[in-house]
C-alpha cells in the first residue's frame, strides 16, 4: 500500500478556506496565498505535480495529465448512503475535494474519511501530521498581509 503524508500546517482545509475566503469562494489544489493544498493537492505532489501548476485548479482532472483512474471510479451504494451522495456527484475525487472543502467539517471526521476513501478506492494509506494551529496561523497572516496591501 502507498503511503501519502498531509501535514496539518500546509493543508488548506475548509476551515482554512473560510479563513481566507469567508463563506464564499471555491477551493483550490494549492491556494496561491499561503502554498497550503488540499488532500488532492498533497496526492497531486506525490505523482509529481508542482504547486504552480496546481494553482487556481479545483481537482486533479482539470490539469493537462489525467490523474490516476481510480480517482473517476464512482462510489458503491455503500459509500453514497455513508456520505450522503445520493443528489450529488459520487466520483470519488469530488467526493474527496467537497469533504476537504467542507468549512464547518470536524478535523477528526474530515480526517476519518479522507483516510477511508483514499485506502479504499486507491489503496493509498494517509498519515496526518503537524497541527491545525499552524495552518490556521499561516492563512491569517496572509488574510493580514492582503488587508495591508489593498491599504497601500
């Protein structure tokens, strides 16, 4: 089984999202601001993908190279009563960027199920690492810096 590592402090999670972007606003594979990325960021990287070229890019299947198949695979009926998909989009890799994107999400089950769906449908093994404290940290600052410079 592959291994991918997201450490907490560089990852752009809904929380971070609302932090920089309020309510509104999409999320990113590599928020431009603050280099942070979202899971699919991090598994982006992992298959040699750079932040630049992720920038400003919701999903991996957006950018130029396709990403790995299993990320197209749909949810089994299982899955889509588990994480209440059944009006929405049950490709996995949409499933994986709205749970990520979730701003009101509790980290330990936006955790809980990035780890099921990545081992599940990509037989990839996730380790978190580091703290939300640092990620949050990091999106204040640049909320900071962008309010100081539109004064400028």
């Amino acid at each position: 089984m592959e291994k991918l590592i997201i450490d907490r402090g560089e990852w752009l999670t809904g929380a971070v999202l609302r932090t920089l972007y309020g309510s509104s606003g999409t999320g990113t594979l590599c928020a431009s601001e603050t280099q942070q990325m979202c899971c699919l960021g991090f598994y982006g990287r992992s298959l040699g993908r750079t932040k630049s070229e992720m920038q400003g890019w919701g999903v991996l299947s957006s950018l130029p190279t396709p990403p790995p198949e299993w990320l197209r695979k749909h949810l089994d009926d299982k899955d889509v009563k588990r994480f209440k998909r059944q009006e929405k989009s049950t490709d996995v890799e949409t499933v994986l960027a709205d749970i990520n994107d979730n701003r009101y999400s509790h980290p330990s089950r936006r955790e809980a199920a990035i780890k099921y769906l990545f081992a599940k449908y990509g037989d990839i093994e996730v380790e978190f690492t580091g703290t939300y404290a640092e990620g949050t940290a990091r999106a204040k600052r640049a909320v900071r810096r962008g309010q100081n410079d539109a004064g400028k």
